[in-house]
C-alpha cells in the first residue's frame, strides 16, 4: 500500500481502441486512420479520477493495435511484467492496456507464463478514448481498484471491462462494436467492479493459472509454430497442406460441433500427424467441451477441451516447447 493507504498499481499501456484518439467526438469506428494513440503517461493523464483509486505508476511499453500483437510481444510483455513484479518494492497490481481484438490472447498466454502473484488486470475499451461516452476511463478506473484489491489475488490473470470481472482462460470477445462484449460462454463472469468501489467475487477459477504452471518462457525468443484450421461444408486439406509446408508443429482443428472435421480433411490431418505435426481437435460453435475418445473422427489427436480455438493454440505452442507426447498433452489440455 502506498501513502493514505491507496493501493499502488502499474499500468502498462500496449495501445489499442482504449488508448487511441479519433479525429472528434463521434469518430467511433475509423479512429484508427487517425494514427493517434496515447502511451501509458498520456493514459493516465486522460482520466485523472483513476488516481483517486490508487497511487498509479504509469509504465511505457508502446502503443499497438492489438492485431499486431503476436508471439514477440507476449514474451517481452511477460518480461516487463517479470521486471515489475522483481522489484524490491513491488506494486499492489499490474493493469495491462491492451486492444480488444487480441485481449482474451494475451490475457490467456500470460495467464500460463507468469510467474508472479501479483494480481494482473488485462483492460480494452470498445470505443476510443475521445469518444463520446466512452467506456475507456471507466475501464481502466475498474481495472486498477480491481488490479490493486486483495479480492483479486489467486485468481490468475483476469479482464476487465463493462463493470465485469472474467477469467483469462474463459472470456472471450462475442460481439463487433457492443459494450457488453466479453463473455465467458459456458460458466459466466468471476464478480464484478461496482460502482460504489466494490469488487465483489463470487467464484473462482480451479484449472491451474499463473503462477503455479509447469511453463517457463524465460529467455525464449520464439514458441513453435501453430495454426488453425477453420471447418466449413466440404472444405479440404489445402490449408492443412500450407500449414505443414510452412513449418508448423501443430494444428488446432476448429471443427464442426461436437469436434468433426471433413473426410477431406482428416486424411490431410493424418498425413501431418504421420510427419509429426500434433493435431489438437477443437470446435468452432464457441462453446462446449471436445469429448476426447471415438467421439473425434480423427484418431491421435488431442482434445482440446472446452477452450475456443485461439486459446487452443496459445495452450498447444507453450505445451509444445515441453514435450510431444500424446498423453502429457491430453494432462495438459486438462489440467490448464
């Protein structure tokens, strides 16, 4: 705690609609043509009344759209917060700014590295922070007095918009341009940052999170290559073709419900698995778990569970710089 007993945060800025200016007031959709964004000073400075919460340390990282956020920027993301959380004095609670198209990503990819109990808060925005009636002060004003609350520790890495309070593994980006676009399908949100000052929890996740995992990212500059084969009627093995001769070491199959893929496909599958590519059979309907067995068409495969497809591949290219093996990676689908 820092002085008058606030919470001390960092807030890391990554860019995204939460920290870009638009050209006025009603610029809520080309913002981004305005090649305006605010590092994390700027973001701050924006919305004073998120000092009013906490003794908040601004911390510049850069300013991105959040679809140009890749395997890079997670592994420097994960060591500037490793930096953070070393210090001999260490904040209360980190925030993370970030875009919304990639959040649930990188919130899911830090939830597995992590090494730190310090609570750590993934924040977007859906209108930019010149708007009209924005929700990036809000956000962000959430996400610190969450970030810096007792109630957010052990709970792994979480996000934060619309007042809701979601599990990394769980939440995922449902909707183009409404407010209330961070769902979590199956099993909803953690509690919620109310109003008057509460966060209020009322469950917590049991798959293991940061910092108890078995994955260490450390010094890595690169995670194995990953791809995602999107199922459709009557769609072939030419994407899985492309995948393999660009080098991939495994492939997330987002399947027809309940986990199938084509004819076409599964036989294109099967020649990657026979070159050693690992398949994880996941499904594309958003929700629902992959039973694993003779329920999936194609046989050695992974099941990937109930985590959407681009979750499945964040898993898959972590437990992959850790073993090939069928069964650990069955544990591990399991376990995370």
């Amino acid at each position: 705690m820092g002085n008058g007993g606030k919470p001390r945060v960092a807030v890391i800025g990554t860019g995204g609609t939460i920290s870009s200016v638009g050209k006025h007031s009603l610029d809520l959709v080309n913002y981004g043509n305005n090649n305006t964004k605010y590092d994390a000073v700027e973001q701050v400075d924006a919305f004073p009344e998120v000092r009013e919460v906490a003794e908040v340390e601004p911390v510049l990282f850069r300013a991105l759209s959040s679809t140009a956020m890749g395997v890079a920027e997670w592994l420097e993301l994960v060591r500037a917060i490793h930096d953070i959380a070393g210090r001999a004095d260490p904040p209360d609670g980190i925030v993370v700014t970030h875009g919304t198209a990639t959040l649930e990503e990188t919130a899911y990819f830090l939830n597995l590295t992590l090494k730190t109990d310090i609570p750590v808060v993934v924040v977007g925005s859906q209108r930019p922070a010149s708007a009209f009636s924005t929700d990036a002060g809000m956000n962000l004003l959430n996400a610190i007095r969450v970030a810096g609350s007792e109630q957010a520790r052990g709970l792994g890495v979480l996000a934060l918009l619309n007042d809701e309070i979601q599990a990394a593994r769980e939440v995922t980006k449902t909707s183009t341009y409404r407010l209330q676009t961070f769902r979590s399908p199956d099993f909803g949100v953690l509690g919620h940052a109310d109003g008057d000052g509460t966060v209020a929890i009322y469950r917590k996740p049991v798959r293991r999170h940061a910092p108890d995992t078995e994955f260490d990212v450390t010094g890595l500059d690169d995670l194995p290559r990953v791809d995602i084969l999107y199922s459709y009627a009557g769609s072939d093995g030419a994407a899985v073709d492309a995948f393999v001769q660009a080098g991939a070491k495994g492939i997330v199959a987002a399947g027809m419900a309940p986990g199938f893929c084509t004819v076409n496909e599964c036989a294109a599958l099967e020649k990657a698995q026979a070159a050693g590519v690992v398949v994880a059979q996941g499904s594309r309907a958003g929700s629902g778990r992959v039973m694993p067995g003779e329920t999936m068409r194609l046989k050695g495969a992974v099941s990937a569970d109930n985590l959407n497809p681009q979750k499945a591949r964040i898993l898959l290219m972590i437990a992959l710089t850790k073993t090939t093996d069928l069964e650990e990676l069955h544990r591990i689908f399991t376990t995370y």
